[in-house]
C-alpha cells in the first residue's frame, strides 16, 4: 500500500471556497488502476491559515506513479492554479510507503 498527501495551508477567509472546489469537483480517482480510497482532511487553523490534506491510498506506489502521468491526472489538475490565492504557500506532497496496518472491527 501506499499513500499520496498533499497538504494545503488555506488561508481562514478562503476555507469554504476551498472546501466548496473540492465538493464540487469531478473526481476522475475510482477508475484509475490501484486506487484505494481518498479523504479530504481538515484540520487545525492557526494564525488565520487552516491545515488542509488530500489522503489518498492506492495498492503500490507504482500505480500511483502511473495516474500521475496519465491524461486523467492532467485533466483533473488542470484549473489548480486558478486557486492559488486561497493558499499560503503551495500544496507540499508526501508520499508513504504502508509498513504496518491494524485493521479494526468490520474491516
């Protein structure tokens, strides 16, 4: 296994229109080859920014890699920059490989 995160450091006054474009975007995720399952993560704010992460799980970290350089990956980023303003700084991506899983009760 292996999860992608980017995490987004979205300043307070943007978070619903940041929270809006990802409920309303298209996700081209469920038929790509080894894709797991995405949340969308909020977190704490702090001075005015709030912590935002993408938490996606695939099957391999080469599955992963091949969405990255398919059409579909470019077509579902392709209006990124049109919320730049909503961000302090740009999305940090972090990529790990799953080393260990417990699974609780009815998984």
């Amino acid at each position: 296994m292996y999860i992608a995160m980017n995490r987004f450091s979205v300043l307070k006054d943007h978070a619903a229109d940041f929270e809006a474009v990802w409920a309303s975007r298209e996700s081209r995720l469920k038929d790509q080859p080894g894709f797991v399952e995405f949340q969308m993560l909020k977190g704490p704010e702090d001075n005015g920014v709030i912590l935002y992460a993408s938490h996606t799980v695939w099957r391999s970290v080469e599955e992963f890699e091949a969405w990255t350089q398919s059409q579909s990956f470019r077509d579902a980023h392709k209006d990124g920059g049109k919320t730049r303003h909503m961000y302090e700084g740009g999305p940090r991506f972090e990529g790990f490989h799953v080393i260990q899983e417990v699974d609780g009760e009815g998984r």
